[in-house]
C-alpha cells in the first residue's frame, strides 16, 4: 500500500492566487505525511527546471504533469518520470498549452489537446470529476477509453463513487499550494494497492476500485499462505504456471496449514446426472423443506401417538361392562352403593395458554428496540400490572389443579378399596373428554394433510441469474417415498394407504420411521433450477450453477480456493458471471485462483499474484513460488530470487509474446470489421 498525492501546485500562474513556493514545506510534508509519490501540476504550465530539482532533492517518486483548462474543467495529465527525453519532450508539449491559455478565462478544446498531446495512451489522465470546474461528461466522453479515474473533492464523493458501479475509479488529492507561511497540511491523499511505484503500476490501480482507499486500514495486507514463507494478500490473488509446476500443491499446502477454508478443486462441479444433481440441490436447500413444514411436524407429533382402534375397545369395553352392572344391580350391596364407587376424576385446567400470556406480557415489559412504540399505547405500569394479575391468576388455578389432583388420587385410593370389596360387577373407567378430542383432532390433521399435498410452488430463489424453484409434490410411488428415508425399510404397505393420512402415519410407525422424521413423509418438496430464459437447466448450466452456489457459500469459510474453474466453463461465463463474484467476495475474504486463463487471471484484476516453477536441484524436484503485485516488473521468491513478470504473464496466460502477436494479427485482425 503507498499513499499518492498526484495534485501537487508549485508556480503561481494567471489562473491561481499569487504565492511563493517554499520547497522546504513541500519536503516536510512528503515526510509528515508519509507520501510515496507526487505529481508537480501546476495551472497550464510545466517548469522543467523547478521540477528536475524538486525530483532530485526528494527521496520519493515526483512525476512530472500539467493541470489543463479543458472545454471550462480541468485535467490532470501527468508523464513518466524514467526516461529525460520523455520529460522533456512532455515539457515541449506543456510549452504549446502555455501559449494557448494566457488568461483565467481561456481554455483549449478536446481537438487541440488531441493536437498536443497525439499519443495519450502514454500519459496518465485523471479530469476534475466530481470537483470544480468539472470536466463535462461529453468531454470526458470524446477520451473514454484513457480516462478510468476521476478526482473528486470530498471523502463522501469518494465513497459514493466506489459504491456506484457506473462511475469513474474516484481519487482525491491535496490540489495545495506550498508557500513559507502554509501552517497545516492537507490529509486528502489516496491510497493504492501497490509496492514498487511506477506511473504504470499507478495507471493499473486506478482502473479498479478495489485497489484505491481513504487509509491504509481499509486496504488489502499480506498474511503467510504457506509454511515455506510465500505471502499473498487478504484481497484477490491468482496463481499461475505451466503445467505440473506445483500450483495444486500449492493450493494443498494452503488448505492443509489454514482452518475452515472452502476449496473448489478442478473438475469437481461437472454436472451432468440430472438425477444427482436434483438430490444435491435438495440436500443444499434442506432449510426451505424443514421452514416449510414445521408447523406441520408440529401437527404430526400431536397425533401420533393417538389410538383410535385402542379408543374404540376402550368404549367398547365400557360400554359392555355398563351392562353387566346393570343386569346385575341386584347384586349391589353396601360398598358398590357407596356415591365414590362410581364416582369420575376432576378434570384439570389446562394452564399452557396462561404461561404464554405471561411469557408474552413479560417480552412487551423488557423489549428496548421498540419501547417507545410500546409506550404509546400500554405504559410500563400497566404491562407491570398485567404481569402480575397474569401471575397470580396462573398461582390460583395452579392451586386448583394440585387440589383436585389430591382428590383424585383419594377417590382412586378409596374406590381401589370398595372394588376390593365388593362382588358387584365393577363399570370399568374411560375418558370420554380425551377420546372425543382425539377424535377430532384426527379429522383436523387429515384436512390439512390433504391441503398440504395441493401442489404449488412454495420459495423461489435467484442465483446469478439462476432461478431455484421449491415446489410441494405428492409423492408418487412406494421407491418415490423410500428416497426420503436413509434406512433399508419397506413401504408399499404404507404407501397403499397414503391418501388415508392418519393410516398412512400408523404404517409409517410399524415400519420403524423414527418419530423425529414422521412429517416429512407425507409431501415431498421439489427442487428445479431454470436458466435465465425459465427453462430447465442443461448440463453445462448445471455445472456453471454449482459454481455459483458453492462461490455464494463461500462466505461461511475463512478462505476461498479455486482450482483452475478454466476447465470446466467458458470464457464468457467466467468473464460475466464469476469474476465479479469473485472480487465482491475477496473484499471479505482472501480468494486464491489457480489458472492458466486471461480472462481469469488478467481480466478479474487481481491484487496479488504468485507464480509456481518445477526445477531439479540435486536430482530432486523442487517447486519455487514466484510473487508481487500485477505491476511489479519482477517477481521474487522468498529466498530473494527474481523472474520477470511480463514474460510470467504471457507465458501462462497468451503461449508466449509470439504466439500472442501471432494470434492477434493474423486471426483477430483479419476477422474484425
């Protein structure tokens, strides 16, 4: 990370307030303030002298520019500092600005800077953006395609301009004046994610917002990767090589030194059983099927302990008992005509609804997030209150229920006694209150069983363009309903008996399903994925759709571990889909790509990269790893050694500079209209 300051006044111009330079509080800022680069800009001018004396007077990078009046904004373009005939060739160019623009109110247009300055793609060019004077956007517009930044003058505008995908790579700058009598400096630098300075290596970050910041803190930092030493950064890193150098065994010590990282090997999304792939998908969006139905598990476990056929031997046996007492009530006698003999159990309140109101009045009492909402219609003396009636009231009817629980226990113990007793015949106990409730509640759950097998679509989700539709589905075979279950059961007997609900779940039970699983036998929830077009997917959709899914979970893990995705999909989808993905993810995370692909590698903008080579030393193989930043000219190993980054890249990302230019002019060339 080095701090820039690329808008920098030294001169007094016709199109500034008059000043006095002091190089001397120039230099004590670039120390205060840690500045690794500056650019001197000065209103429509270049000093060549002042510059080269600024350049060699300051250990840090000084590139030599020109703030233009261009069509009423302003223009920062700003040259190499490497080579002296490029200076002064740009302080030429400089001279002809000069003699266009004499006063305040002059300006040049978009053709005679074109006139001046014919080959832009060399200089850096960053217009006053969201800062006064504004360069218009139809200005801006005529030079497109070397414009990427644009300065703007607030930390806000800053922030705003990262947010919107639309805008220019904001920078800000100081824009000051350094005199004798300055007192503060300004703080307004930014941030760029490199380490070896280089208008080039400038020109790279600031067409991505990903590596500009407001302060260091913000920014990307370096943590160890691999025991061997190899550093990468807490942002996006790609890894390159030929093939057999060591990039997967890279990938494998990374994964086996660090914890809870999400590693998406090569090959390892192909998809094309349509079959898996839908138990896969229903095993990944398990959550939807189990908030669907929990409510319904709810309903299951209310009656599936209930007995109808025991029920009805129960009334049965009542019934024939009532009788036989009374065909034989000649028989009574002292203990059968005692009024407890046939006397029936108090029944208990049922004290559940209670304790939620109290639970529920004591949740309003304590809650703070919408306590003034609360107070605005009960005030906190009244819940007090409530709480306390509510309280008092569980208090009483409690002690009813342990009142006539010690009644019932005596009546039983007393009757236990007279049925002893007595050679009456003995009418037995039924609780008919329970049975008639049973009964009913049989009738309530077969109703909403049958409405919940009514097919319909219940959640629907977008994935990158990916839809994934759950739907309700009856089940529609005996092997249909066995895929719910991981045991080795037979269920055609239950399934005969599947559109009688409460049959079906006595079946489930004879067959051993575990009470815990019972509801989810009863409808199956359907998973389909559909293209961008609605259709089902195919089987390069489907891989492409798990790539997406497995990067959006990605976010659970500590680190992210891509081999090659190159092998598996295409250009265009890895360009307009995944890339973007990718770099929104390594804001969180640290995202580690092996590839051999530019799309992936130079196109995703990468903060980082790290090269693998395979040499023999001493009869053994032994893989280097080789890293910097995308702009760093070399690449170096931990042990100090250097590759040259542009040949790297070519290399493994073109098949070399001769079969790159070969491509480009002889195939694109000649296709191109």
């Amino acid at each position: 990370m080095k701090k820039i300051d690329l808008h920098i006044h030294t001169n007094s111009t016709v199109s500034d307030y008059p000043f006095e330079f002091d190089f001397s509080k120039l230099k004590q800022y670039v120390e205060t303030l840690d500045i690794a680069c500056i650019a001197i800009t000065n209103h429509n001018t270049f000093d060549l002298k002042q510059y080269l004396k600024i350049k060699d007077d300051l250990d840090i990078v000084v590139f030599p520019g020109i703030e233009i009046d261009l069509e009423g904004g302003h223009l920062l373009v700003i040259s190499d500092n490497s080579d002296l005939s490029e200076i002064n060739d740009f302080s030429k160019k400089c001279d002809r600005v000069s003699q266009l623009i004499k006063t305040k109110d002059d300006d040049i247009t978009v053709e005679q800077f074109a006139d001046i300055f014919p080959s832009l793609d060399k200089f850096l060019l960053i217009p006053h953006y969201h800062k006064r004077p504004i360069v218009k956007t139809e200005t801006i517009r005529k030079i497109n395609t070397l414009i990427s930044a644009g300065e703007v003058s607030s930390y806000k505008k800053f922030k705003s301009c990262v947010k919107d995908p639309d805008s220019l790579v904001p920078v800000i700058f100081s824009d000051s004046r350094y005199f004798s009598e300055m007192e503060n400096f300004s703080t307004q630098q930014t941030w760029v994610d490199l380490d070896e300075i280089s208008l080039a290596g400038i020109k790279l970050c600031l067409t991505d917002k990903q590596k500009v910041f407001l302060t260091k803190e913000e920014g990307n930092e370096f943590f160890q990767a691999t025991a061997e030493g190899l550093m990468l950064s807490t942002g996006l890193n790609v890894i390159l090589g030929e093939r057999s150098t060591g990039k997967t065994v890279t990938l494998d010590k990374i994964n086996q030194t660090h914890e809870n990282i999400k590693f998406i090997r090569q090959f390892s999304l192909l998809q094309n059983d349509e079959q898996k792939f839908e138990e896969l998908l229903s095993r990944r969006h398990s959550t939807v099927s189990e908030d669907y139905l929990k409510d319904f598990k709810i309903v299951v476990d209310s009656v599936k302990n209930i007995d109808l056929k025991q029920n009805e031997i129960d009334l049965e046996k009542y019934l024939n008992s009532l009788l036989k007492f009374a065909s034989d009530s000649e028989k009574a006698d002292a203990f059968s005509n005692t009024k407890l003999f046939s006397e029936n159990h108090f029944g208990k309140k049922d004290l559940s609804g209670l304790r939620q109101l109290i639970t529920a009045a004591k949740t309003i009492k304590e809650n703070t997030e919408y306590k003034d909402l609360i107070n605005r219609h009960i005030t906190p003396a009244t819940l007090e209150d409530l709480e306390i009636d509510l309280m008092k009231e569980y208090l009483r009817l409690e002690e009813v229920n342990l009142k006539r629980e010690w009644v019932n226990n005596l009546i039983t113990k007393i009757k236990d006694e007279l049925i002893f007793r007595t050679s009456s015949p003995v009418p037995s106990d039924v609780d008919f209150y329970r049975i008639l409730v049973e009964k009913e509640k049989i009738q309530k759950f077969t109703s909403i069983t049958n409405n919940l097998k009514i097919e319909k679509e219940i959640d629907r989700k977008e994935i990158r363009g990916f839809k994934i539709v759950a739907s309700t589905k009856k089940f529609s075979s005996a092997s249909h309903l066995k895929k719910v279950s991981n045991r080795q059961v037979s269920l055609v007997n239950a399934y005969s008996n599947y559109l009688q609900p409460y049959t079906f779940l006595m079946c489930l039970k004879k067959a051993e399903i575990e009470d815990t699983e019972l509801f989810k036998y009863f409808v199956d929830i359907e998973y389909k994925t559909l293209n961008k077009l609605g259709f089902h997917v195919s089987g390069g959709e489907r891989s492409e759709f798990n790539l997406l899914h497995e990067i959006n979970d990605a976010l659970k893990h500590n680190m992210l571990l891509i081999d090659e995705p190159e092998s598996s999909f295409d250009n265009i989808f890895l360009k307009n889909e995944v890339n973007e993905l990718l770099r929104d993810i390594s804001k969180s995370i640290p995202v580690i790509i092996v590839t051999h692909n530019s799309t992936v590698g130079a196109s995703i903008k990468p903060n980082f990269i790290a090269c693998t080579k395979r040499v023999i030393e001493n009869g053994e193989i032994v893989y280097k790893t080789f890293s910097g930043f995308p702009s760093d000219k070399k690449l170096k190993s931990v042990d100090g050694e250097e590759i040259d980054n542009y040949e790297v890249l070519l290399n493994c990302l073109e098949a070399g500079n001769e079969e790159y230019e070969r491509r480009r002019n002889e195939s694109y060339e000649i296709l191109k209209n």
